[in-house]
C-alpha cells in the first residue's frame, strides 16, 4: 500500500497571499456549479498548486470523497485523527477503506501529555460537565491534530454539507480560512444525505455500519447516539447539551480555535 506523507513540501514554504487564495477561490466556485464530485476535486487540484489536504472522519461524505481522490489517484492528502475515543464500526470502515483502495490513510493522534493531564483533572468523561469542558475536549483531541495537518497547507477539503445544519448553510464552495492562511474547499456543499449516499451505494464505497443503525453523524462513541425519527442530523452528536449549534471547533466561523491559541 502507499503511505502518504505529511511532509511532502518545502520546509520552508512561502506563506500563502490571502487576496491569492481568495481569487482562487473565487474561481473554484464557479468552477464547482454544476459539476460532479470528481471533476470539484480535478479542479481544485488543478487551481491550488501547492499542499491540499482532506481530512476524513469516515462519515459517508467523507466515504465518498475518499473515494473520488483515491479512484482519481490525486495528489491529495488523506488525514484523519484517531481520538482515542472513536466507534470500532469507525476503525472497522478505516480498515475497510484502505483495503478496498490499497492505500493508507494517514492518521494522527492527540498529544499525549496534554491528554493525560486533561483526563486526571477532569475526569475521562468530564466533557460532560459543560459546553467549554467539551469543546476543550475537541480541541486536545480533534483542533490540535488538525492544526498540525494544515501546517503549511495551501488548501483544505472537508466533508461539509449545507443541509447539516444552520451554521454549515451559511458556508460557500470555497472560503479563506485566515487564521491558518488556507483556502478551504467543501465540495459536497450543495449536496443531500440522500445525493451522497446513492454516490457510495453506486460506486459500491465502504461505508461505517453505524449509518444503518440512525446513526447519521459520526464522531467520538461517547459523545454520539443514533437519531431518533425526525432528528436534525447532528442532533446525536452531544446529545446532553441544550445549545442547538452541534460543532466541535473544526468548522466554527474565522477557523478552528486551537487550544490555548486565541482566535
């Protein structure tokens, strides 16, 4: 299988010009409208020469971009995080995935020492306990490992989709990321649960076998539950909180708030 590297570029690299990446991304939108998945990410690859990064979960949108960089064999690197805390069902399908495509899927865990340390304070499950001891969580577990993805990436692909939520509609194709000086791509914006799971049903993509049990988004297994008829789509996600935006930092608006790193 090939391994990707995370260090595939200059260790010095110019930092990207943010008016730059706008008019990319500017062009990319455009370039988006109307087209399918695969020839979103040809476009993108073909417009951001330098480091382009997707960052997998092993949802089904991320399932199906996965599988667009892999059948494609662009030069996009495929990063997740591994938690900790994540489903087996989620380890499962990550088995799944890189035997079906016979590449490795790079993955980066939290820091050890800041999660040890976190943990003996609060407790293992003491995200619990409010909204800021959670999204303190998220950040150790989840920002922290993306922040060291993105280094010196010129472009970020996601999975996100405007029917996921109010917060998400508000999203475009392609926006700057200013914060880590990126551009960040959601290809999959104008697409339904049900567009995305006919494209992994038809080019027969692996997929977490949570999906089938309600559970529609996925993260750590303590913080999910399957979705009850009738649920919005990220209603399992921290189900215990009463505030009605469901994020875990990666996509707030102005960037990804790195723990201990003012935005």
């Amino acid at each position: 299988m090939n391994t990707p590297s995370l260090a595939q570029h200059s260790p010095h690299p110019t930092p990207p010009d943010l008016q730059s990446l706008a008019a990319v991304g500017e062009r990319l939108a455009v370039a988006f409208d109307g087209r399918g998945l695969e020839e979103r990410l040809v476009a993108a690859r073909t417009a951001i020469p330098d480091r382009l990064v997707f960052t997998t979960s092993f949802g089904l949108e991320d399932q199906a971009i996965s599988h667009a960089i892999f059948a494609q064999d662009l030069a996009i690197e495929v990063v997740t995080f591994d938690t900790g805390r994540l489903f087996p069902e989620t380890h499962q399908v990550w088995a799944e995935t890189e035997q079906h495509y016979g590449r490795r899927i790079q993955a980066l865990v939290p820091e050890r020492s800041s999660v040890e340390a976190w943990v003996a304070e609060h407790g293992i499950n003491g995200f619990r306990s409010s909204v800021e001891a959670r999204l303190a969580c998220c950040g150790l577990r989840k920002v922290e490992p993306l922040g060291r993805a993105l280094k010196d990436a010129a472009g970020w692909v996601t999975g996100v989709r405007a029917e996921q939520s109010p917060e998400r509609a508000m999203m475009n194709f392609a926006e700057i990321d200013a914060p880590r000086r990126l551009l960040k791509l959601n290809p999959l914006l104008d697409w339904t649960r049900d567009r995305v799971a006919r494209f992994v049903r038809d080019h027969q993509v692996p997929y977490n076998s949570l999906h089938d049990r309600g559970f529609l988004s996925i993260g750590c297994a303590p913080c999910t539950r399957a979705l009850a008829p009738g649920e919005p789509e990220r209603a399992g996600r921290w189900w215990w909180e009463q505030e009605e935006k469901k994020e875990c930092g990666l996509h707030l608006p102005g960037g990804p708030k790195e723990p201990g790193v003012a935005n």
